[in-house]
C-alpha cells in the first residue's frame, strides 16, 4: 500500500464506528483499490467538489 502512498489514519472509536467494526467486509483488496482510484479519476475528470470527512467513513 505503501507503493500507491496509502498510509492507515487513526479513527475515533464512537458507537457508529464499533458498530461499523462489526460488519462484514465484502470487497477484496484490489477491488476496494480500484474502486477507490476510478471514483478519484472521476472526482478529477469533472473537477468535482468532495469534502474530505466522506473518506474517513468509507
């Protein structure tokens, strides 16, 4: 992960995010990756507004 400069962040443990914990992750990892890099290439493409905090709750 390192290698795309993808570096883990810190999270506050609130009830939302334990009970976040809790539910299954489905995607593998090079799905979640390209999913991540054609929603910035969209994002980039229509010079799209994004608030930051939306990354932090994926």
């Amino acid at each position: 992960m390192a290698k795309i400069a993808v570096a883990p962040a810190p999270t506050v443990l609130t009830p939302f995010v334990v009970k976040q914990m809790g539910i299954p992750f489905s995607f593998d990892l090079e799905e979640l990756i390209d999913t991540h890099v054609r929603f910035n290439n969209i994002v980039a493409r229509y010079e799209l507004p994004v608030f930051s905090g939306v990354f932090s709750l994926s």
